[in-house]
C-alpha cells in the first residue's frame, strides 16, 4: 500500500499595525495613518457619539489631536478647515449630514448645562432659488450694538427681526466685534429643516438704538449662531417704498442700503418690546404694506407682495389717510356713546312746528330705569328724625311751625294712595 503524501508549507505572515500614537497621528477609530480631524467616518457621526468616542479616549475636546493634556491647558492654534471657525477643529464640525432630527428632553439638557435653557427655536426659513410673484422685504432695520458700559464701541449692522424665534442669535463677525470671548455652550437649533446641534458663545450685557438714537432697549442674552438668514435683497429701500403710491411719503424714512453692513443679529420675542408696531400704513386690497416698529423714525418695514410698479404697467390711487397724518383736532376729547345717541337723535327729531317754534323729544332716553320702591329706607330716617326731635323741644316747636306753614299756603299736599304695582320714589326729609 503506497500512500501519497504531499508536504504543506506554510510562512508565517506578520501583519504589523500601528494601534498606539497620538490622535493627530494614529486614528483611534480605524488605528491607521490620519488624524483624526481628517477622518471621514468621524466626520459623519453626530455630536453625541463623537463626544463619547474622545471622552472615552481621553482626547483633548479642544484639538482633538492629543491625549496628553485636558481642554483648559490647550495651547494648540484652534481653525476649522472646513468652515474657518477659531471655535471648534474640523473634527468636531456639524454638517447637515450629521444633523439629528429627533425628540430631546428638555429638562435633562437644562440640568446638564447648569439650568440654562439651551434649546432655540428659530422657525425663519428662506426660500432659495426664483420666487415668482414679485419682491418680498423682511423687517429688517438699520441699528447700532454696543456694551451698556461702552457705547462709543457700537458696531452697525442690519438686525433681523423675527418674532417666531425664542431667542435672539447673533453671528460670529458680530460677537468678535464686540470683544466677546466666552467659552462656547452647547445648545440645539429647531428649524423647519429639523434639530441640529450646536455651540456657541453666550453674550449678555448688551444694547441696541436705533440710528437715530430715539429708541433704545437692553438686548437679552445673546447666543452665536452663524445661521441666520442672511439675505440682503429683504433689505426694505426707498426704491421699494416709491414703486407704490400710498407708500411714497415714506420713502424718505427708510435709509439707503449699506453695502458695508451685513445682517447680523437676529432679534425673537425674548425681547417683546421691539416687534410692538408703532404704526401701519396700507393700501387697496393685495397691494404691499408698511410697519414702523419701536426701533425709532428711519425703520420701516415695507412688505411687498406684489410686483414692482414701473409707472407704466398699473397705476394704484390711495385715497385713504396715513396713520402718521395728524390735524388740529388730534388732541380734543372726543364725544362719548351717550353724546353720539343725543345728537344722532336731536339731528332726526328737532323740528320747528306751525308756530313757529323748535320742538324737540321727551324724554330724551327711550328707556329709563324703573324707579324702585324706597318706602323701608324713607321709613327708617323719618323714625331717626321723630327720635332727634323729641330729644330738643326747641326744634320740634321749629319743625311744627315751618310744616304748618307749607300747608297753610297750600305749598305741599297729602300724596295720593299708589296702586301696587306701580312705581313709586320717596324723598327723604
């Protein structure tokens, strides 16, 4: 029996992987040859997980490049290669992709961020792209920031206000120029687009007035957001306002676009007082609008709905009266509900008659009160009086002799007896 024996040869095959180094060197996901600043995988998971992941590692959550020191003795140069931000590495970049869109507890973020409310609602949207139907302005003012304790620093810029945000967002240009350098905090951003999460800078102690200085309010904490709709053609010019008849005198209260200024901060109804509408100025039925806002003379907000009107395509006449026109019967009293009756009445029933003279209705109310029955309250003070009386014989003597007196000459009767049922009044001596 021969049997055939083949020899197996095996080499050993080392597969030498690099599992140890720095961040910025070794990816701690996939142990190979990139930081983890250019790990795309990384990149694609949302804050939370990758919070987790450097927490776990131990990685610095300031450069995300070394496990050898913490986040407050980070002396590494912070940019985001992606959005130049000098807040966060490219690691730690949000992008739409990784944008949650779920459910939060509002009461556990407000716990672990020391009971600050760190969700933000912002429901303006902007559609991109062509909008058929003409141009539509925001309200959108002119305005000066500045520190309560250092106006001479204001900084100029357009402020967007939007009374479907519950907090007023600022963007990072503005918050540098204003010298803010607060540790970033995190916080959620609701939008019509879904949750995204965030951080940033929280501002507090700051003011706005208006450019001519008559309006003036204390703004409340400010938080950065870079995404506030910045669109400069909602800007409401004087060419808008002159397009449409009933909103040429006006034109002059809005100030021309500044090139130089962007929009930067975003106003919500944190702060109640500055989307109160000072006065409104309207047209026929579907033609644009104006509101005046509590931020002073020269912001308007015009509202185009329809397009603009080039003098030659249509013609609005607006005959009704401004709300800014005033006349010399603004501050007199006006008539109360009772005049208007009196003299809607006299102008409809005073005549003059055959005689010659002017007659007019009575009694001028067509409905009085049904005089109530006094007898128990009358009774009740005669009984008081009878008592006084017989307590000073000199003023009954009195009392007698002036009653005598008023009978003898006729002055006074005895009432006749009132049916029940009737009404009846009695006056009290």
């Amino acid at each position: 029996m021969t049997t055939d024996q083949r020899s197996v040869i095996v080499r050993k095959t080392d597969v030498h992987t690099n599992t140890s180094g720095p961040p910025d060197k070794v990816c701690p996901i996939h142990l190979s040859d990139h930081s983890l600043n250019h790990c795309r995988e990384f990149s694609r998971w949302d804050m939370k997980k990758r919070k987790d992941l450097i927490k776990k590692k131990g990685i610095c959550f300031m450069c995300c490049a070394s496990n050898n020191h913490l986040m407050k003795n980070c002396k590494h140069p912070i940019q985001c290669e992606k959005c130049d931000s000098e807040l966060h590495l490219t690691a730690l970049h949000v992008t739409e992709s990784n944008t949650r869109r779920t459910t939060f507890n509002s009461s556990e973020t407000a716990n672990n961020y020391g009971g600050e409310g760190t969700e933000v609602s912002s429901k303006c949207t902007t559609l991109c792209g062509f909008v058929n139907g003409g141009r539509s302005c925001a309200k959108i003012v002119l305005a000066k920031v500045f520190p309560t304790d250092r106006p001479q620093d204001a900084v100029t810029v357009y402020v967007l206000l939007d009374d479907q945000s519950n907090h007023t967002l600022a963007r990072s240009e503005l918050l540098n120029q204003l010298g803010v350098t607060s540790d970033p905090i995190p916080y959620r951003l609701k939008s019509c687009a879904g949750v995204t999460e965030a951080s940033g800078r929280r501002a507090v102690g700051f003011c706005i007035q208006s450019m001519d200085g008559l309006a003036y309010h204390k703004l409340p904490p400010i938080i950065e957001c870079n995404d506030i709709p910045d669109n400069v053609m909602e800007i409401p010019t004087p060419e808008v306002a002159r397009a449409h008849p009933h909103l040429r005198h006006i034109a002059n209260e809005l100030p021309p676009t500044r090139k130089d200024v962007s929009i930067q901060l975003l106003i919500g109804r944190d702060l109640v007082d500055i989307h109160q509408v000072q006065g409104q100025v309207t047209g026929p039925s579907a033609s644009p609008f104006a509101q005046k806002p509590w931020m002073g003379d020269n912001c308007l907000h015009v509202k185009v709905q329809g397009p603009l009107n080039n003098g030659s395509s249509q013609t609005l006449d607006f005959k009704g009266d401004s709300v800014f026109y005033t006349d010399r019967h603004d501050n007199k009293i006006g008539n109360s509900v009772e005049d208007r009756e009196f003299l809607s009445m006299m102008d409809q029933t005073f005549h003059m008659d055959s005689r010659g003279n002017w007659t007019s209705p009575l009694p001028f109310k067509n409905t009085r009160p049904t005089l109530t029955n006094n007898r128990a309250q009358v009774f009740r003070r005669a009984i008081n009086l009878d008592n006084s009386l017989k307590r000073n014989p000199e003023k009954l003597k009195q009392m007698c002799e002036f009653m005598e007196n008023i009978f003898n000459t006729g002055a006074a009767e005895r009432a006749p007896e009132i049916p029940n049922g009737h009404e009846c009044c009695k006056v009290n001596m």
